[in-house]
C-alpha cells in the first residue's frame, strides 16, 4: 500500500496513527504511516512505539490487506490480537457516510477474525463543537517553566521502605487505571522512576513510569504514564501536586514535550485544560 499523502493530509484532523495513538503534529507524515504499515506483519515495534518499552510483541497490527485508500477517504483496520481481540477501523475523511463504511468494515473484519469487539476511530479537529470522547493534549516544555511540586510526592524509592510496600495494596485498589499491570512490571525488570504521593505513611495516588525517549523525528518526548488518586484520598490537590512533579521531572531531565490522552469532562481533562495545555484534538470511538 503506498500513501498518497495528498490524498491523506486533508483528512488528518487530529494526529493520530493507528497502532501509534497520538503524535507530535510535527512527526505526522506519509513516512510514518508507511512505517506502521511495513511492520504490520513482523508484529515487531517501531523504534518510537510507546508499548516497546513493554517487550513482547506487538500486540496490535494493521491489517494491510483491508486498507481502504481513496482521495476522499482513508479507512486503516487493526487488529489487537490481546484477551479476545477487537477489530478497530481508523477513519479519515470528510464524506458523510465514512463513518458508515467503517462500521461496516469494522463489523466484517471481527467476523472474519473471530474477535469479540468492533470499533471505529474518528480523529476530530479542535475546534470540534461539543466534542466527546478523548481529547488530545500538548505540554510544550519550550513554551513555560514547569515548577517543583510543593506536595507529599517523591519518588517511590526513595520513601521508607514501611511506605514503599503499600505500593502493592495502592496497584491493587487502581488496578483499573493499570496500576496492578505496572506493579507487575515493576518486579520483573527495571522501566522508570514512578512519583508517588503519600498520606498517613501510604501511598494515595501514583505517576509513572518515568521515561523519555525520541519520536518519529527525533524529538525527546516524555512518554505517557499511568495516573490515578485513590479515591478515598481524592479532593486534596494530590493529583496537582503528582502531575506538576511529574512535569517538572520531565522538563528538568530535556524532554521538549508530552501528548496526554484525557476523557473529555473528565478530572484529568479539567487539570490539564487549567494548567494550559494546548488541545490538538479529539478521538471519538464506537462500538458497532
């Protein structure tokens, strides 16, 4: 499949790629989605793929052979092999039945593939009206300073070793917001520093892992973590003072930007949105 990028370009109202998720509008090119598709069937990362911190093998792959590629409208299904699969279709464009044709695309590849879940993506613009969904999220770390958190948050090992074994039980109550998956990692191997607040001598609320790596065009970019406050610790700032840190660290250690996935009217929405960071877009998904 070779991209027209002409044809492509017009329809990318938000940078995002399948497999990928969002990225820097700067590193959105036919290149990259050229990339993604050469490795669809190797099931092997690209050099920037935020899940190849994880190891393993790509767990999502593009389904090449049911690309739809057309001037008006770009259809790319993918197909996440993980639990009991789901088929997602990508759709880009402007024409009024592409959200209809994806549907049915969608609904035909699970069949094909014996997956339990159909779903369409749809990339939205910023200034989408009563947006739903995800919204996507840029903190430049060019354009402000990010200040020290001021909070109970540090790094989990370097709190007391009483403080650093209610980790686990903190995973577990936010294994949800995959905590419990983290913690996991956590004890097999070495993958970032994660920022912890600490109430009363236990952990509340959670930032991580840590870690910075290249894009697509060689930026630094600080990599998406898990988030989360303990509800029963929820109210208190705690989840300012954990994402200000986690900024800080960031900036401080040469990152030049993240890109945040928040629901929209969501309390991670509202933080970002009054901390000034600039929407590049929406991500709406449905269920067929």
């Amino acid at each position: 499949m070779v991209f027209r990028w002409d044809w492509l370009r017009p329809a990318l109202a938000a940078p995002v790629v399948p497999t990928l998720g969002p990225v820097h509008p700067q590193a959105l090119s036919v290149d990259l989605f050229e990339a993604t598709l050469l490795v669809a069937a190797d099931r092997s990362f690209l050099p920037y793929d935020k899940d190849r911190r994880w190891g393993g093998e790509k767990q999502e792959i593009v389904l090449i052979d049911d690309v739809v590629h057309h001037p008006d409208h770009t259809l790319i299904p993918t197909l996440l092999t993980r639990g009991r699969g789901a088929v997602k279709v990508f759709a880009y464009g402007h024409r009024s039945d592409v959200l209809d044709q994806a549907a049915e695309l969608a609904a035909k590849l699970a069949a094909v593939h014996g997956a339990a879940a159909a779903r369409v993506v749809r990339p939205l613009a910023p200034n989408t009206p009563h947006p739903r969904g995800v919204r996507i999220q840029l903190q430049d770390f060019m354009a402000r300073r990010c200040p020290p958190s001021v909070g109970p948050v540090g790094r989990l090992e370097d709190w007391p070793l009483p403080v650093r074994g209610t980790f686990t039980t903190f995973a577990q109550t936010m294994a949800a917001d995959g905590f419990a998956f983290l913690d996991r990692q956590m004890k097999a191997k070495e993958c970032g520093p994660v920022l912890v607040a600490v109430l009363e001598g236990r952990v509340v609320g959670a930032i991580g892992p840590m870690k910075i790596c290249p894009d697509p065009t060689g930026m630094a970019q600080l990599m998406p973590q898990y988030f989360a406050v303990n509800p029963d610790a929820r109210g208190r700032g705690l989840g300012r003072h954990l994402w200000r840190a986690a900024m800080c660290w960031g900036q401080t250690r040469g990152a030049a930007y993240q890109l945040l996935q928040t629901e929209v009217g969501g309390g991670s929405d509202h933080l970002c949105r009054t901390e000034g960071l600039t929407t590049l877009g929406f991500i709406q998904t449905l269920t067929i």
